[in-house]
C-alpha cells in the first residue's frame, strides 16, 4: 500500500487522538501547513524535503531540534495509533531516514550527563542512608524537583491537602514568583513524624529551618559513599527534570514544574540528553 496519508487527513484533533504533547504542536503545525500548502502527501521524499526548507530558515539549533523531534514523535505515533497508512517497505525507509537526522549540536548551554542521576541511583541513596532524616530530603528533592531554598523554606501553612493522596505545596520560586508542587500524603506525613514540624516543613529541634549548604554537603559525601560519585542536592533537580521528560516527552510541562520562566531555558538545559532519538524500535 504505496499511497501515504496526505496533509488534510492530519488535522488538530489528531495530534491528540495520537498522544503528541501540547508543546510541540506549534513545530508540527508548521510541517503539516507546508505539506497542506503545497498538497503533498506524507512520504521520506517530502520529510527531506521539509528537512531542507528547516536548514535554509538559519534556525538556532535547538529550535532546529525540536521542529525534527516534534516531526519524528509524531510519525513514529502515527506507526503504532494507525498502522494501515503505510506499507512495510514504506514504514521501513521512513524510519531509516528518520534515524538518520542527527541533533545539531548546542554547546555549553545544558547539563552534562554527570549531573543526572539515574532512578536506581536515586533509590539506592535513599534506602542505604543511614538518617532517616537525610533520607527524607532527598526523597522529597527526588520527587519534586524544588531547589534547595525552596525545599528548606518551605512552611507548614504552606502545605493544604488535595485529596486524601497528595499534598499540594505554595512556593516562592527564583525572583519572589508564586508556584505550588506536589507530594503523596504519605511522604509529607513521614517528615511531619520525623522533623516535628511546627513552624517549617524540614525543621531542627531549634525551631530553625536548615541551612542549604549544610544538606549539600551530606549529600555530596553519601553519593561518593554509596555511589562512588560526587553529587549536590541540586543534582536532585537535574535528574528529576531528566527522568520527567524522558517518560513524558513533554518539554512544556518539564518546565512548568521547574518553574522556569521560559521553556527555552528548559530545552536549552535538558533536551540534548533526553530523550535517545533513536531508541525506537520498529515493528515489522
């Protein structure tokens, strides 16, 4: 079955129906209105085609980036939610060539891979750190990606109950802005227990909340302990924004819940080194 889906079979109630994320919409939309404007049909000739126009536009190259991914998670979505529009042979040579696009590459803009912890890394902090209060924090750093300041101030009254399952949490972010996170009731009963919290969340027997350089350090010292490698608190961070996006292939909501003011910032810290471009594997 040689004849492609064409542009005007792929309208916006089918970027939800395939499961393509609210934030790469905006790059489709514009390979889709060139496939349109031009009524041409969906094929590797007209993918390369459109590849070459992105070349000419003298895009940054992360914005060259995500129009490629964008193009990329939808085809390969399209391959699992409607099989019957291409043929083996034709599924074959788009996914080829779709491999073969290679990232251009951003330099010093985003965070090494050295910085990011794995989800077992994570958890094998947690379960050998001999303080039950040590390893509260950093399940809670793991679990919201707050930065250490905001963690240390957070506030009993900051915390309401949504539910009977989560917590949600009001936070100052950089720059005095208002947002909120959210952790299990489980969790925010646990250090509740542990801390005998009455003012701060995570609060010492003084009734003070903890200094930020005072919980790095431990951590830096436990993850050379139990992973023979040296790691912040704000590793936290990193890695939560990294396993997020990798599971969520959604840059936009990345960055809202780091709370940056721009997702260019999100794109330009973490997308080089998530998701692997290349790890989907084709069904014949």
């Amino acid at each position: 079955m040689n004849e492609i889906v064409t542009a005007s079979k792929m309208k916006q109630k089918d970027l939800v129906n395939y499961g393509l994320k609210n934030s790469y919409k905006t790059y489709l939309n514009k390979f889709l209105k060139w496939l349109e404007d031009k009524e041409l049909k969906l094929n590797v000739t007209n993918i390369a085609n459109y590849i070459q126009f992105l070349q000419q536009q003298n895009y940054k190259n992360n914005s060259y980036n995500i129009h490629v991914f964008a193009i990329k998670n939808y085809i390969r979505t399209l391959f699992e939610a409607s099989p019957m529009m291409f043929d083996r042979v034709m599924k074959f040579e788009m996914n080829n060539y779709l491999n073969s696009l290679k990232k251009r590459k951003i330099q010093n803009l985003g965070i090494g891979a050295e910085k990011v912890m794995t989800k077992n890394e994570m958890e094998k902090l947690i379960l050998e750190c001999k303080s039950l209060k040590f390893s509260l924090f950093i399940e809670f750093l793991s679990k919201t990606g707050l930065r250490i300041s905001e963690m240390v101030n957070v506030k009993l009254r900051d915390c309401k109950e949504h539910g009977e399952e989560y917590i949600i949490i009001n936070i100052i972010r950089k720059g005095k802005k208002e947002d909120r996170t959210m952790i299990s009731n489980d969790l925010y009963r646990r250090i509740k227990d542990k801390f005998l919290s009455v003012e701060f969340l995570f609060e010492k027997s003084d009734g003070t909340k903890y200094g930020r350089h005072y919980i790095t350090s431990r951590i830096g010292t436990l993850s050379e302990k139990v992973l023979n490698k040296h790691f912040t608190a704000h590793s936290f961070r990193h890695s939560f924004a990294t396993l997020h996006y990798r599971i969520s292939k959604d840059i936009l909501e990345t960055s809202k819940l780091l709370g940056h003011n721009s997702i260019k910032m999100t794109e330009q810290m973490y997308l080089h080194i998530a998701p692997d471009w290349n790890s989907y594997k084709l069904h014949h």
